[in-house]
C-alpha cells in the first residue's frame, strides 16, 4: 500500500528533534528485536560520505539489527575525522541499545562538507533510545531534507499460512539520478531469508527502481539503500528459486517501485510527473538506456513543464541515449488522464492538435510511449519537469 507503513513483527522505531536542523526532527532510530539478517545497495559516487563508507563495513557481516540517522547533515568530504565520528555514533548507539556494534547502520543526509555536531547526536541518541515504540512515522519524518511529504510503502503476504510483512520508509526529493538516485531508503521485514538471497533480489530490485528515476541530473554522496530482515513472523527460511521466494520478490520489488515513484512525485519544484515508457526495443538495456535518457533530459523536463508537446527533444534524447535502434521505426505518443495523442508513426510525424495536446500535457501525471518496433524490449522510467522553484529551492540551499 502506497503511503502506508503497517509494521513487521518484532521491530521498534523513534524520530526527534536533536538540534542538528532549526526545528524539525532530525534524527532517526530503526531497531530490530534480535539480529536480522541484512542487505544493502549504496551511491556509485566515487565521492562516498563517512557513513557509507562505514556501512560498507557493516554489510560485509551480513547481519544488523539498528538503523541510526540524521538528516541536517550529510557527514560527507569531512575527512578522517567523518569516518571517526560515523563510527563513533554506531557505538553509542549500540551501548545504549545493549547490541554489538558491528550490527548498526549509520544514514545522514543533508548539507556538505560541515562536521557532525558530536555533542548533539550523542544526546540524541540517548533520547531516541528512550523513545522506541511502535509508531514508524516520526523516523519517517526526521529522515527528511527538502521533502515535502513522508514516502512510505508497504506490502502484505501469505506465505504458507503465514502473514509477512514487508514495509519501507524514504527520503528524496533532489539530487535524484540513475544509478543509485539521491535519497536514503530502509526497508524492514519479518521474513525469514538469508543475506545472500535478500541481497540478490535488493540488486535486481533496485535496477529496474531507484535506478530507473531522475529529477535532476545529481547523484549524491550519501545514495543508500538497507534492508533488515528478522524473520519473526515465524515462517520458514525463503529459498531461492521457491514459490516462496518468488511471491516475496514481488512484494518487496513493490515497495521499492512505490517509494521510487514517490520521490520523484516530490521532486524539488516538481509540477508534473513523468512517466516514459519504452517498448519494441532490441533489448532490455537499450529500451532502458532509451527511457532513461529522455526523463534526465532538462530540454525533455522544460518542455513538460510548458506542456508543449515537443516530441522532438524525446527522440532527440533517444537518439543520444547510447542505445542501438531505428528512429525510422518509432512511434511516439503522449498520455494522461485527459486521453491519448500519438505524434509520430514509424519515424514520421503527424498532425495535431496543439490545444489537444495542451489538455493532455497539463495533467499531473502525463506519460510518454515509445515503440520502436525492433523486438521485445521493454523498460519503464519516471522523472519530473524542470521549474522556476527548482532553481529556487537549491539556489540557498545551505540558508
């Protein structure tokens, strides 16, 4: 369920106020009741921040059981003394929670380059322990930076006469690219199954999610994704290749394409959503080059936001994509609640109508089809157009 956050079994959460940011909460605790079995996607930005850098380490155990996080602050181009202070806010966390250290994650998002505030985390740490309960929204909440809503998801299933619950929290609004957009996302489960299995189906999952998504063009320093799954629902262990195993890797791709499209409905200024929609291509890899090289296009999103039908800079970005296909043989069209208008067939244009096309551009939501009538490959992407209040909300961003 989109918007929704319906707690798995055996799972605790806390979020405040620590000072990092002027007034809202800013800080974040997830905890699992016994150790859970974990797996983690971060940033492909050569630039890493100190924590994930520091959960890189924490990953290679292959078990955690907390999630601490701030927002205010990203704890990135800090130096030596970042990876100190990551590490040492794992630490207190895990002395005041009884656990081994080496099973807590460390998330921070927000401005660049400005050390941690050691004295205020700690404090805050030590609240946030104080205050776990069974409420996720105020984590929810404090995980956020320029976001103007909570992102949440969540998805039940029956797995042999079991209930399994898999649920997701996320920040993202900009700095939001391919490969690893920019935004902290944590997934928690019940569920039963092993590191090398839930890290698998996370690498699958996050290709055709988080990777498929674009706002602005930036990915960040601090991109993380991290799963916990302590199996407390009690059902048996999932296995690749199961039935099981199969039902819960569409529950969970679920979560991730809601929290996904989510982030990009709040993109920083956002006015429409975008959805492309590749077909016909070669292959999978070029309908996905294809898709997501038309919503990272700032022509492609300028034009959105104009609603002005200029297809030509869709097969424009098409074209300079990488992908292998005949623009002699594309179909284009447009699409939204208001109806559908095609605009090109089989590489040649067509006449419509521009009031039409206004009306159907001015939606919400509007779509782009692309058929390239060359095979079976098929992808989908999501973006955003470029405003006024873009420029706005990161031209004073550090203010």
């Amino acid at each position: 369920m989109e918007g929704c956050f319906l707690n798995p079994a055996g799972y605790r959460f806390a979020g405040i106020h620590a000072g990092l940011k002027k007034r809202k909460k800013d800080m974040a605790l997830i905890v699992s009741d016994c150790m859970a079995e974990t797996a983690a996607v971060f940033t492909t930005n050569a630039v890493k921040a100190a924590p994930v850098i520091y959960d890189m380490g924490v990953l290679k155990g292959g078990k955690a059981q907390a999630v601490l996080v701030n927002s205010g602050n990203a704890n990135a181009c800090t130096g030596p003394g970042g990876l100190e202070d990551a590490s040492r806010s794992a630490s207190i966390a895990a002395r005041c929670l009884g656990i081994p250290e080496s099973g807590v994650y460390v998330s921070s998002t927000g401005v660049i380059g400005v050390p941690l505030d050691m004295e205020k985390m700690e404090k805050g740490i030590e609240l946030l322990t104080r205050s776990l309960g069974e409420d996720a929204l105020p984590a929810a909440e404090a995980i956020l930076t320029t976001d103007t809503v909570m992102k949440l998801s969540s998805v039940r299933l029956d797995i042999d006469g079991i209930t399994v619950t898999v649920s997701g929290m996320a920040k993202g609004s900009g700095m939001i690219h391919p490969d690893m957009a920019t935004m902290l996302c944590f997934i928690v489960t019940d569920a039963k199954i092993g590191h090398g299995v839930l890290q698998k189906l996370l690498g699958r999952g996050i290709s055709d999610t988080f990777n498929m998504i674009s706002v602005d063009g930036d990915t960040s320093t601090n991109d993380s994704v991290i799963v916990l799954a302590n199996g407390a629902s009690g059902c048996a262990e999932i296995k690749e290749g199961s039935a099981a195993c199969e039902a819960f890797s569409s529950a969970f791709n679920q979560v991730l394409g809601e929290l996904a499209r989510q982030i990009v409905k709040d993109g920083e200024g956002a006015s429409r959503f975008i959805e492309m929609k590749v077909s016909g291509a070669a292959t999978r890899a070029d309908a996905a080059l294809m898709a997501r090289s038309v919503i990272s296009s700032s022509l492609v999103k300028a034009a959105f936001f104009g609603a002005d039908a200029n297809w030509g800079r869709i097969l424009c970005a098409m074209g300079y994509s990488g992908a292998a296909f005949d623009p002699s043989l594309v179909d284009l069209a447009f699409t939204s609640a208001k109806g559908t208008l095609k605009v090109l067939e089989g590489g040649v244009p067509l006449e419509f109508d521009e009031d039409t096309a206004k009306t159907i551009l001015l939606e919400k939501e509007v779509g782009v089809l692309a058929d390239c009538h060359q095979g079976d490959g098929e992808a989908t992407a999501w973006g955003c157009d470029l405003t006024y209040d873009y420029v706005k909300i990161n031209g004073d961003y550090r203010s």
